[in-house]
C-alpha cells in the first residue's frame, strides 16, 4: 500500500485511544465525535488487519500490534509536529506554550524557583508542567511529544535522545543541629550507627551511597524508606534520623530547617545531572530558548 493512500489523520486517533483508552475521550482531545473515532479505528482496523483495541471493563486495551507500532506512530507525529513548529519563530513575550518536564522533587526544590522566576518577564504566558516520568517510559515519552524535557541522572543511551550535562554534586549527611551524636568531622563508625533515611523511587534496592559502602563491606542503618526528598527535611529537623543527599539540597534546607550537614566519612561517587530532549525538537525554537535557560542558570550556579 503506498503511503498517498493512507489517510494520516487516523494515526493521530491511533494515538489519542492508546493514550485514553476511551473512544469519547479520545474524541475530545482531538476535537471529533465519538462516532467519528470509532469510524476511524474501523479503517484502521483494515489497514493493519487487527483488532489493535479490545473492549475490556478497564476501557480499550491495545493488542501486542498496537503495542509494537504505538512507538513509531509516536515518534512520526511528533516529527510531524515539530516539522510545524520550526516554521513558526518563537517570541517568548507572546507565547503561551506549556511545557512538560519529568524530574523528581528534589531537582524541582533546586530549579523551579530559579526557573520560574528567570522567565517570568520574559515570557509571562509561558507555563510549565513538571511530574516524574519512570526512567523506563522517558526515550519513549520524549519521542511521542508528551515530554519536552527530562532531567534526570546519566541514562541508557539513545540515540534519537539528545543530551547536556547540567550539573555534578557530592553528597553530605543531613542531621539536625542539636543531635546528640554531632560531631565534626563526621567519624565512619558514627555514620553508620546513625538511623538514616532513604529516598528512592523504587520499592526497594540500594542507592549509590549503600554501593559505596558496599565495597568498603559497610552498611549503614537504613529505618525509613520514602520516594519524596521534600518529606525528609521535617523528619531530619524533629528526630534522630539522618539523610544522606546532595550538597546542593542540603544548603536549600538549612535556610529553612534547623539543620546542618557534614561531608561524608568515606569516598562516594559524585552525582551528575544531565538534561535530556529528543532529536526531533533539537531545531525548534522554543525548545532552545528553554534549553538555553536551563543550562545557563545552573552554570552559573555552578560559577
């Protein structure tokens, strides 16, 4: 089948069904019918000869050939899109675009008040929408357009995903100031005495500083597992606990908390961020004039 004779418009309903699992919902996001998208998932049905979507009690399930085509849909829409948007100059005094970020709550506490407030004149009607995204769904969420950026730690390798280094930090123990067990310099054996805190995403496994540890054939007392970095604070301020967390992070919380922190008894790898966005946007306006005040402010941060 040659490609003049498929109707491009339905991959656009392709997409907006695997997204909502809804045909009405779907309908909306696109501006159609409901009729409508069923009409167009009837073609599409014929063009690949498959169901692609089974009704279920949990909405519109895609089948195992929706699943292995949903990532090149994606990817061509957005080529399509950004294709659009590169023939329109970005004037950031009139935009009223919306970006979307994934980062996690700690590097939202670091750079979202500089940011916000680094744009706000030049650009008032820009907003910004930021949530974490599961490392595993990031390549693909950057290529189907749902992200514009991710910041995050290094990442397997794209290469349809381009990247720049935003900042590298080491990491201190968090503690309140009138612990009993300060001390200054912060002795191993104390370090690992002290209950610590935890902050990861996942269920379980170990961070970087437990690696560290591990190849010493040391352990620390881990009592608390949380995913939120922002939770943590309080709990350092108004009990034993410790954390361990970056320097950057730790400085934030002491202007607010009746916190200090020490470096760490023992070598542990530093922690680069990097910021990534996909090839497809590299050339779009908007795109680098954010690209360029998120990389700015954290080298001049680091300046």
């Amino acid at each position: 089948m040659k490609l003049s004779e498929i109707d491009l418009n339905l991959f656009v309903v392709f997409d907006a069904i695997y997204t909502e699992g809804n045909l009405t919902r779907a309908g909306e996001i696109i501006g159609i019918t409901q009729p409508a998208v069923s009409n167009s998932l009837s073609r599409l049905r014929n063009l690949f000869g498959d169901p692609l979507f089974m009704r279920t009690a949990d909405g519109m399930v895609p089948t195992p050939v929706a699943q292995n085509i949903i990532g090149s849909v994606r990817q061509s829409l957005s080529l399509i899109r950004s294709s659009v948007q590169d023939s329109e100059r970005f004037k950031p005094e009139e935009s009223d675009k919306r970006f979307r970020v994934s980062m996690h709550d700690l590097n939202q506490a670091v750079t979202l008040p500089v940011l916000v407030k680094r744009i706000k004149d030049e650009a008032p009607n820009v907003s910004i929408d930021c949530y974490q995204v599961r490392r595993r769904d990031m390549n693909i969420e950057l290529a189907a357009g749902n992200l514009d950026f991710a910041v995050d730690i290094a990442l397997t390798p794209d290469p349809h995903v381009l990247q720049a280094h935003l900042f590298t930090d080491h990491q201190v123990c968090m503690i309140r100031r009138d612990h009993p067990a300060i001390e200054n310099p912060l002795r191993l054996e104390t370090y690992l005495e002290l209950p610590h805190i935890q902050v990861s995403s996942r269920r379980g496994g170990l961070g970087h500083v437990d690696l560290a540890l591990g190849k010493m054939g040391k352990r620390r007392n881990i009592v608390l597992r949380t995913q939120h970095h922002l939770v943590a604070p309080a709990l350092v301020a108004n009990t034993n606990l410790v954390m361990t967390a970056t320097s950057q992070f730790a400085r934030l919380v002491g202007e607010t908390w009746d916190v200090t922190y020490f470096e760490l008894p023992f070598d542990a790898p530093p922690l680069e961020t990097f910021l990534y966005w996909h090839e497809s946007t590299d050339k779009d306006q908007a795109n680098c004039w954010m690209r360029e005040h998120l990389t700015s402010m954290h080298q001049e941060s680091a300046g």
